[in-house]
C-alpha cells in the first residue's frame, strides 16, 4: 500500500502528550482520508 509522505509527521503529532485537536487541511482529492485511515489500523 501507498504511504503517504506525511504520515509519520501526523503520526508523531497525533502521539504528542498534548491532546489538541489535530486539523488534516488540504486541497480535494489528495488522500487525507486514507492517511488517517492508514493511521487508524
């Protein structure tokens, strides 16, 4: 499977101690969604 180049970034930001909430912005069509749901499994 395709991994997204940001992954890993969102990834660590995701498993800061802080518990913001995370915004994944950007244009259509690009993957956000299946990063996060390539984060999620």
């Amino acid at each position: 499977m395709f991994e997204r180049p940001y992954l890993k970034s969102v990834k660590a930001r995701i498993e800061e101690p802080r518990k913001f909430i995370q915004v994944i912005l950007g244009p259509r069509q690009v993957g956000k969604t299946t990063m996060v749901n390539q984060l999620l499994s």
